[in-house]
C-alpha cells in the first residue's frame, strides 16, 4: 500500500504540505492536506462522496474515524462534512493516509459493490 502514498505538490497556498494515495480506482484514493499556520489536516475519503446508505455509510465512517484516532500525534479527529474529517495534532500526511487507507481496503470489495448498484 505504501507504493501508493505520494506527497504532492500543494495547488492551494493555504495548503503546506499534501499526500495522496493513488490507485486504479480514483473511489478509493485519500488524500490528507496540512492547512497552513494550524496544527490540523484535512483528510478526504474519496469514496465517502459516494456511500450514502446503511449499513456501509455507518460503517465506514465509524471505522475511519477510529482509525484516524489511531495515529500517532493525534490529538483529535471529527468529520467534517460528507467526506472530509478534520485532524488536530502532530501526525504525519503518510500516516493520516496510510491508516485511513488500511479502512478502504478494508472494505473496497464492498465499496466497489455499491458503486456498481449507482451505474
């Protein structure tokens, strides 16, 4: 999984520092975003745009939370809307990436399920 977690060259100012996680299946990407001047990130779950209903919403969200809160220098960790969770402290990008990533793999098969019911 690591092969896949790149840092990336911010293309906002307000961004520091930004890693992505990168596969085949643009669903399953996450990202994590450094905002400037905060000790706070900002992690989407690309996938999360898309699962909206029980019991995989629940599910997942319940997951990556814990997850998130799992990391190292971690001091707090909330969603923030439909598939971004905003995280306090000091951890890392690939961290914040890598372990909501372990989530998604998780669950991709039934992700990928869900999404094939939506086309």
């Amino acid at each position: 999984m690591d092969d896949y977690i790149a840092q990336i060259k911010p293309e906002d100012d307000e961004l520091e520092e930004e890693w992505l996680r990168s596969t085949g299946e643009a669903e399953l990407n996450v990202s994590a975003c450094k905002i400037a001047d905060e000790a706070a990130w900002q992690v989407t779950i690309w996938a999360m745009e898309y699962v909206r209903s029980e019991p995989l919403e629940g599910e997942l969200r319940h997951r990556i939370t814990q997850a998130l809160q799992g990391v190292s220098g971690v001091t707090g960790a909330e969603e923030q809307d439909g598939e971004q969770w905003w995280v306090e402290g000091s951890p890392t990008g690939r961290a914040l990436v890598a372990a909501a990533a372990l989530v998604i793999d998780e669950f991709a098969d039934r992700i990928r399920a869900y999404l094939s019911g939506l086309y």
